[in-house]
C-alpha cells in the first residue's frame, strides 16, 4: 500500500475536513484498498466487505472531526472500520456464544505460533481467507485485530467487549481453531478426510 507520510496525510486530513474533495479523494484512493483487505478477513462475504467499505468511508466522513491528529491516521482508520465490522456482525446476531463457559475446556498445549504461521505461509490467500470464515466471528475478529491490525490486548478487550485478562484465551483457541481449519483443507486437497 503506498501510504502516504504523516506531514501528507495530517494535510489531506485538514483539507477533507475544510470540504475539500480532492483531499478526500486522496484519503480514499490511499486508504480503501487496506481497509478493504480488513473487511474482507473479518467479514464473510466479498460483498459485505465491500459494502463495509464504503460504509466506513461514508461513516469517515462525518466522523473525520473527532480524529486526534496527535495519533496515526492509519491506527485511528482500523479502529472505525473494527468498530463497523464487529457492529455489523452483532447485528446479524451471528456472535457466538461462546463467551467464558467453557474456558476449562481450551486446550493448555499451546500451537507453536511458528507452526501456525508456516501453515500459513504454505496456503493462498484464498485458503486463508476460508479458514478463518469457518471460525465464528469474536476468533475470526480477534485475529484480525490482533495481526492485521496490530491492536493491543487492551484495545481488542474494548473492541470485543471481554475482559482484557480473556482476550489471552480467545487468541489462544482462535489460533487453535486457525491451524485446526487450515490443516483440514490440507487434508482434503490431498484427498483425505478432515
């Protein structure tokens, strides 16, 4: 992504505010691809993640007043459209309920991250992609707060709605879930069962 400096971006963001539409356009040109990408791992479909695009852009717009220009446009930017994602899917009332109950059951043994991102590394973005649509939506969400975002345990609890000490576990079993679904695919493009 060719993102623009800050001393640019802090600019655009001045003259988008003043109704300038060129600035706007420029945010939009530099900024939309990135915040699609987002959408697209947090949401099901590729039309979701399109219209949660455009949706956020339009929410931006209004929004584009309480940005603190002493922080990253870019950290502010994902934190709105995380905030649209996760609203998007409560509505549709597709959240698991798999909230603290059954902490007891996650498995201590922890995935050995390095495993986890060679499996990655060994599939497309298409079977990635997939893989997390078979999670349910807080695992699927806190993993693309978590590594494509760069969002801290803090901000995740606060995004997700858990305590912060939970946010641990959720990536724990989110990850877990992660290798389970992408090893599954494995299994079936070599013609084996799941």
């Amino acid at each position: 992504m060719n993102v623009p400096g800050v001393t640019e971006t802090t600019e655009a963001v001045a003259r988008a505010r003043a109704g300038d539409n060129e600035a706007w356009g420029q945010l939009y040109k530099e900024y939309a691809p990135a915040i699609f990408r987002f959408c697209r791992r947090a949401l099901p479909t590729r039309e979701d993640a399109e219209d949660a695009t455009m949706e956020i852009f339009m929410k931006l717009r209004d929004k584009l007043s309480q940005y603190d220009e002493t922080r990253s446009f870019s950290a502010w930017l994902y934190r709105v459209a995380a905030n649209h994602c996760w609203d998007i899917l409560r509505r549709r009332k597709i959240r698991q309920d798999k909230e603290t109950e059954d902490v007891e059951t996650v498995p201590l043994e922890h995935p050995d991250p390095n495993q986890l991102d060679k499996l990655i590394e060994q599939r497309t973005s298409e079977e990635v992609r997939e893989a997390l649509h078979k999670l349910g939506p807080r695992a699927r969400m806190a993993l693309v707060l978590r590594y494509y975002s760069d969002m801290s345990y803090d901000e995740i609890a606060d995004e997700l709605g858990v305590r912060r000490a939970f946010v641990g576990v959720v990536l724990l079993r989110a990850r877990h879930e992660l290798r389970q679904a992408l090893e599954g695919t494995a299994a079936l493009a070599a013609g084996g069962t799941p």
